[in-house]
C-alpha cells in the first residue's frame, strides 16, 4: 500500500543559522544572483520620466538603458536603449525614441537631454525613420536648410549640407554641433539620414525592400567612415568610450527602429561571409514582417 507523504517534506530546506552567519557580500551576491534575469524599469516610474517619454505603455527596461552623466538640476533620462554588437564599424546602436513634441497633455522638454545623449556617446551616425515634416512625430533638434543655426542650451546645430537620394525615400544631412563649456567651444559633426516614406502603420507596407537595401548600404559606407577616423585617431583597437554608436530613432523606439537595426546586423554579417546581400530583397522583406506580426 502506497504511503501518503506531504510534498513539503522532499523540499530541500535551508539552513536558518547557515543564512544568519552569511556575510553581507554573500547576502549580496545571492541577491544579485536571483535578479541577474530579471528585466525591470524602475527608473521609468520615477520622478517625471513617464513625462519625459512618448507613450505611458512603452517603459524603458532599466537594462542597457541609455544613462546620461550627472548634471546639477537636469534629469539624466532620455528613452534610449543600447544594444551592443561585436559587428559591424559602429561598435553598438543606440534605440531611442524621438525627441517629444508638444501634445495635449503636459510633458517635459527633452531636446536638450536629446543633444546631451547625442553628444556624450559620441554619435557620428544617426538614422531617423520618423516624418520631421510632421508635428505629431517628432520635434526640431536642427534646422533643415543649409547655412541654418539651431540653438537650444549651450548646444548649437548647424546644418553644413543638404541631400537627397536619387529616388527621394530618404535625405541626407550633415550638421556640425558644438557646445559651449566655459569659455571655450568643442565641434562634432554628425551624419543624419532621414527616412521620410517608412509608415508604422500595420495597414500598408513599412518600405519597399530596395529602399531599404539602399539606404542600409549608405549608412553602412559612413559607418565605416567613422571607424576609419576612430582608428585614425585612437589605433586599431579604441576604448569603447571612443566608439561612434549608430543612434536610430523613431517616434515610439520600437517597430521601425528594432527593424532596423535588425536588418543592419543581419546585413552585415551575411556580407561578411561573403553571402550575397539584400538584394534579392527576400531577407529584408521577412526581418520586416518579422517585426510587425
């Protein structure tokens, strides 16, 4: 006859006075242990952040989470993730949302923190998948005539060249911003390319594969220009300080900008290999529908 035995008693327990005499560095490392696979965003909820972000039902996961160096009276808060790769020449991309406009509701500005995260991560590259003719998608951080001035803060975007490709799906522009510290005024120049004819909206194709295969192949050529000055500049292997991550924004940082990037590390590594590329069109295609089930 089967005995009854309680499941409780073949849990393995724990021995209380063994817990007692851990040490604060093992009490610590078991807590660390248990939520090194958790993903939270704690940081989402605090102060003002939900103000500071596009949508309330988009949070920003507190892991790799783009984080701004202190400065007195300024949140270090900007929707912006990291995601690293060992491929391509940028090092790593950074997803953001765009910079907020102004809806109904109160919300803070965030141009400024959206300059600061450009500068302080060193973006050579930024590719942006939103309409800046549109008010509802994205705020001005430049102007987009040639010769044109756009302050905000101590920051300054001047926009050097104006261009376009031979199909019109997206604009090239490249802007010089430099910042006022003290009395003295450091430049940068950064390369933006503006993708006017990808929609996010699930109805209609997001962007005709040899558009996107195009303006991949683009981006990819000033990637390489960044890391040919990196290299130039700081030898062969530079600090990851030193790296120009590929900043990719749209206005909520989700479909079109994880596709994206997704098309982008693919792309190059089936280039590496020798592989044949996006021209058939079939790989980007499938990545795109990816996204958007």
């Amino acid at each position: 006859m089967e005995s009854e035995e309680s499941a409780q008693r073949r849990v393995k327990g724990r021995s209380l006075v063994a817990f007692a005499k851990m040490r604060n560095i093992e009490i610590e490392k078991e807590h660390a242990d248990l939520t090194a696979n958790e993903r939270h965003f704690v940081r989402f909820f605090k102060a003002d952040n939900m103000n500071r972000s596009q949508y309330d039902n988009v949070p920003l996961y507190d892991k790799d989470a783009v984080r701004l160096l202190p400065c007195s009276g300024v949140s270090d808060f900007v929707h912006a993730s990291k995601v690293i790769t060992s491929g391509g020449e940028g090092g790593y991309y950074i997803i953001a949302q765009t910079p907020l406009v102004n809806p109904s509701k109160p919300r803070i500005d965030t141009q400024y923190n959206w300059l600061r995260m450009l500068w302080e991560f060193n973006v050579y590259v930024a590719v942006c998948l939103v309409n800046l003719g549109h008010e509802s998608e994205c705020d001005y951080y430049f102007n987009r005539s040639k010769g044109e001035t756009y302050k905000v803060n101590n920051f300054e975007i001047t926009t050097l060249d104006v261009g376009t490709d031979v199909n019109w799906s997206w604009t090239y522009y490249r802007l010089k911003i430099s910042r006022k510290e003290g009395k003295k005024r450091y430049e940068r120049v950064i390369q933006l390319v503006v993708c006017r004819n990808w929609t996010d909206d699930p109805r209609f194709s997001p962007m005709n594969y040899r558009d996107l295969s195009d303006l991949l192949n683009f981006v990819w050529s000033l990637e390489n220009d960044s890391a040919s000055q990196r290299r130039a500049q700081h030898g062969a292997v530079g600090e990851r300080s030193v790296l120009h991550p590929t900043l990719v924004h749209s206005r909520a940082g989700m479909n079109r900008a994880e596709t994206y990037v997704a098309a982008s590390i693919f792309g190059r590594h089936m280039s590496a290999k020798q592989t044949r590329t996006l021209r058939s069109g079939k790989f980007s295609v499938n990545i795109i529908h990816l996204f958007y089930l």
